[in-house]
C-alpha cells in the first residue's frame, strides 16, 4: 500500500467520523467567510465532504456561481478569465496546503492551470494535519485555506 493510499484512508475515516453538529454548523461559517469572495467556481459536496449547498444557492441566486463539472475534461470550457476564486475539497490539508483527494488527480490538472487565481481549499478544521504528505511533482497546494 502507497503512503498515499493510506492517509487517503485515515483521512476518509477522520472526515466520516464529523460529528452531525459540526456538519450543521461548518457550513454557516463557510458561507460567512466566503460570501464576498466574488465569482466562485465551486463544487456539490459528495459524501462525507462539507456541504456547499447553502453557499451554493447564495452564489447560484448572485449570479456569482460556476460548478466544477461531473465530467472534469469539461473544466476548461468554464470561463477562468472570469473566476475570482476556486473552491477545492480535499480529504485533508497539511501545514504546506498540499491536498490528498481521490487520487484522480483532476483538481492537481485544474490548480496548474489556474494562474493568478485564488485557490481555497475548503472543509473541516478536523481535515488539517500537522504532518506532511507525501508529495508527487504533479501535485499542486492550494493558496489560502478555509477550513470551518
């Protein structure tokens, strides 16, 4: 098994065991510190991950709202040059603001071609750790953490 692998299991089961306070709370705070970041690719919550869905609907109803696609390759039809920001999930963060996701690596392919734009990984306090990850050369850290 992978370093990788294993902390994308540890992490799974971290982020599983949220408590149903926390999951009701993290996304009121989310939606405060996010709701004056401009246009925002975001993404629907799948899982265990914290709920977009209110920030979402406030940004959907502003107009300010671009979702991140179910077919990623779809990505680079959204328009970049109109993005303020980028909201990206992860199963954790480290003290470095490298992610472990899935392990598909479409949000690594997403963050290199980003630029100048703000990239924000979004979750949990629960999801930070203090040890670094393991890290390939494609992997790309976010610039700013927001973790409720």
């Amino acid at each position: 098994m992978t370093p990788k692998i294993k902390w994308r299991q540890i992490l799974l089961e971290r982020r599983k065991a949220i408590s149903k306070e926390r999951r009701k709370e993290a996304p009121l705070i989310l939606k405060e510190k996010l709701q004056a970041r401009g246009r925002i690719l975001s993404f629907t919550s799948i899982g265990s991950e914290v709920d977009l869905s209110l920030l979402n609907e406030l940004l959907a109803k502003e107009k300010r709202l671009f979702l991140v696609p179910y077919r990623i390759d779809a990505l680079f039809e959204v328009p970049m040059s109109e993005i303020d920001c980028i909201l990206v999930p992860a199963l954790g963060f480290d003290r470095k603001m490298y992610r472990i996701g899935y392990g598909k690596g479409y949000y690594d392919r997403l963050l290199a071609t980003s630029g100048d734009i703000p990239t924000i990984g979004v979750g949990f306090q629960e999801q930070m750790c203090e040890e670094l990850f393991p890290v390939d050369p494609w992997d790309v850290p976010v610039k700013e953490l927001i973790l409720a």
